[in-house]
C-alpha cells in the first residue's frame, strides 16, 4: 500500500468520525419550574415570574403599577412548607414606588430578586407583598413551587 492511499484512507476515516459525532446533540439541560404572578390591590398591580432553583428562588418582577397618588414597595419572601409548619429562609424589598404628582398610573420596573433558599430541595413557597407608604402590608399573593 502506498502512502497516499494511507493518507487518503485515515483522511475518509476522519471525515466518517466526525459525521458520525454531528449526528449526537449534547443533552438538553432541564428548565428550572417557574411560576407567573400577579398581585393586584385597587388599581395598582406587580406582576412576574418566579423561577425555583434548587437551593435559590429567582423573582423576576416586570413592572410595579402604581395609581395616581399612590406608593408601593413590593416584598418577595422565600419559604420551606412542610409538616404544617412554615420557615423563612430569605427575603427581599424594592424601593417604595411612588406616584403623587402624576395625573396617570405609572409603570416602574423591572425589578428582580435572589432569594437564598439553602435547605435540601429549596424553597417551596414564596409571597408577593405590597405595601403602601405607611408600611401597612396592603395585599399578599402565595405562590407553591
């Protein structure tokens, strides 16, 4: 056998290899669970979505709708829930949002929280809590992983 027959034979067995290997994609990783929210009091509204890590929860607030001559500041808190007891494990505060001196309902954000949720599996409940400019907690959303 001559060398240009080797050569050209390991060439076409190179080439086969490698269009062999374009044939296998590389395993999709998996999508964490998310969960849409909408907290709405009167009308003023914070809306997003919630991602559930498994030691961290991921707030991803896309606005904060204030009304005309309205504050609000928008909490997320991140829980473990289990044998009927619930435990705190992170939270976290926007700024207050306010909307005094407009003869129109503003949009603020976005906004976004990382929540520690160190605990075998993570978080399972988080809550969504707006607050007024007197710090009076003014509506509450629950939301389970």
């Amino acid at each position: 056998m001559t060398v240009r027959r080797l050569v050209g034979s390991a060439a076409a067995s190179a080439a086969v290899f490698a269009g062999g290997l374009a044939g296998f994609a590389a395993p999709a990783q998996a999508a964490y669970p998310t969960t849409n929210f909408t907290v709405t009091y009167g009308n003023t509204q914070t809306s997003g979505v919630i991602t559930w890590y498994n030691r961290s929860v991921h707030v991803d607030v896309d606005s904060i709708r204030v009304t005309v001559g309205q504050c609000r500041q928008v909490e997320a808190y991140a829980y473990v829930e289990a044998s009927g007891s619930i435990t705190e494990l992170d939270r976290d505060e926007s700024y207050m949002f306010c909307n005094k001196n407009s003869t129109v309902t503003k949009d603020y954000g976005p906004d976004n929280f990382d929540l520690d949720a160190d605990v075998a599996g993570g978080a399972n409940r988080v809550e969504i809590l707006m607050r007024d400019d007197s710090n009076n907690i003014v509506k509450i959303g629950v939301y389970h992983r």
